[in-house]
C-alpha cells in the first residue's frame, strides 16, 4: 500500500481515521444510552410508541446526515486546525472518511432491532461481509484512484453494513417502519 500511495498520503488517511473516530466514540455513549431504553419500549408493545421511536430514528439520520455535509467543505480545515498543515488533505476525502463514520452511527442505531430479536449470528455475517468487501475495494480503488479510492472504500463499506442491517431489521423486527396513517 505504501508503494502505490506514498508514506505522506498513507499518513494523512490516517490521521483523518483517527481524527474521525471521535465520532464513535460519541455514537457509543449515545447506543450505551438508548438501546436500555428501547428495549423497554419494544417489550410494552406499543404501536404508537414504535412508531414515535421510528420517526425519531429518521430523524436522527436525517440530522446525521446534515453534519456530514459540513465535512465534505470544511473537513480540510478542520485536519489542518487540528493536525497541522502537513497533513493538508482535500475536503471530499474528509467528507467521505467522516461520513463513513456517520453511517457507523446509523448503522447503531438499527443493529439495536437485530440484537433485541437475537440475531446476533446475523450482525456477525453482516459486519464479516461489509469487512470483506472493504478489503476488497481498498485494495482495488487505492491502486486506481489512490487515498480517494481508499476513502470511498471506506464510505461504501461502512454505507453496505448499514443498509444491510437495516434492511434486515426492517424484515425481522416488528416496526412500523414504513410509518403511515395510525
């Protein structure tokens, strides 16, 4: 890897890796915080409290999502401010590093249906799957397009393990996920 994108390049990937795991950090306390809650609510078997949990999910994304925008023109300056100057790095590698961990964030946020119906097996093959598939599109991206290969490997993989458990949860967990009329 080295050999294809230079110990320079491979140095600042990486502090924007580690500049960016705040985000999981803070989206752990707040899975810690909620998944007690939420099963309590998913054992009363309300319908109208589902329904309120699952509005508040989109919204959650919906808000997640917005952030992520500030990082695809801001996030350089903010490596910079943080890192110093040499580890200057174009905003949309940024964008797609931190975006990558904010569909980690997603990704707790529908996990929590998985583990409530005790499909834990399923959230391994999903998490082994998503895992091979970025191993996979690094190796093949960052040889074409270099550190914007790897980050969009990244994104893409972290995006794939969200969906994928998401749209597992929407099959297997009973939530009015679709959230229509009463």
């Amino acid at each position: 890897m080295t050999k294809i994108l230079g110990l320079s390049t491979i140095s600042s990937y990486l502090v924007i890796l580690q500049i960016s795991t705040v985000f999981i950090f803070i989206f752990d306390a707040i899975n810690k915080g909620y998944y007690p809650w939420l099963f309590d609510q998913l054992n009363n078997k309300n319908h109208s409290t589902k329904k309120k949990i699952i509005i508040f999910t989109y919204i959650y994304f919906i808000i997640l999502l917005s952030i992520s925008i500030f990082f695809f023109f801001h996030g350089s300056q903010l490596i910079t401010l943080i890192a110093g100057e040499n580890y200057v790095i174009n905003n949309n590698i940024v964008g797609m590093i931190f975006l990558g961990q904010i569909f980690g964030g997603m990704y707790l946020m529908v996990n929590n249906y998985l583990f409530y119906e005790k499909e834990m097996l399923l959230l391994s093959k999903i998490t082994i799957f998503s895992g091979l598939i970025h191993l996979l599109l690094i190796s093949i991206f960052s040889y074409f397009w270099g550190i914007t290969g790897a980050a969009f490997s990244f994104c893409f993989s972290k995006c794939l393990q969200f969906l994928l458990t998401w749209f597992n949860a929407y099959k297997i967990a009973n939530m009015p996920w679709a959230i229509q009329g009463k």
